[in-house]
C-alpha cells in the first residue's frame, strides 16, 4: 500500500488527510506568516496530488486567524 521511502528526519503526517502518501517529492513544503500560533507563522506542507487541496501545519493553524492583507480592506465605503 504505502512504500513511500522517508528519511529519518521526516517530521511530518505520512498521508494527507484525504489518504494520498506524503515523502520527498510528494507534498510542497513552504512558509507561511500567520498571525495564530503566537505569530511566527507556520511550516505549511501542501499535498501535491493533482486535485488536492490538502495543507498541513506546523504548529497547527487556528482557522479565522489568516494573515489580513495590508492595508486591511476598508468596510463600508
Ligand atoms: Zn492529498
Ligand atoms: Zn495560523
């Protein structure tokens, strides 16, 4: 089923959570600033099967505190 070979420094879900296997060449790894978390941002690990929007974080995001773009967007104008 899953004979994704992984170093031992893989620190990361073996799978996404829609099953498909995570290795080297398998998902995206980036950064991403975020406001959660204390504000250091987050290690994003993005799945790279073709369809799946799958991201994963590290340390886990809290959905609600997305990085808000500057300048904010004005309400009401
Ligand atoms: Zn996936
Ligand atoms: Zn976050």
């Amino acid at each position: 089923m899953d004979d994704v070979k992984r170093p031992d420094w893989w620190c990361y879900p073996v799978a996404c959570r829609r099953g498909h296997p995570w290795g080297p060449g398998l998902v995206s790894v980036s950064w991403t600033p975020c406001g959660c978390a204390g504000g250091d941002g987050h290690l994003r690990v993005h799945c790279r099967e073709q369809g799946c929007r799958e991201t994963w974080y590290k340390p886990p995001h809290e959905p609600g505190t997305e990085v808000i773009g500057y300048p904010p967007p004005v309400r009401g104008a």
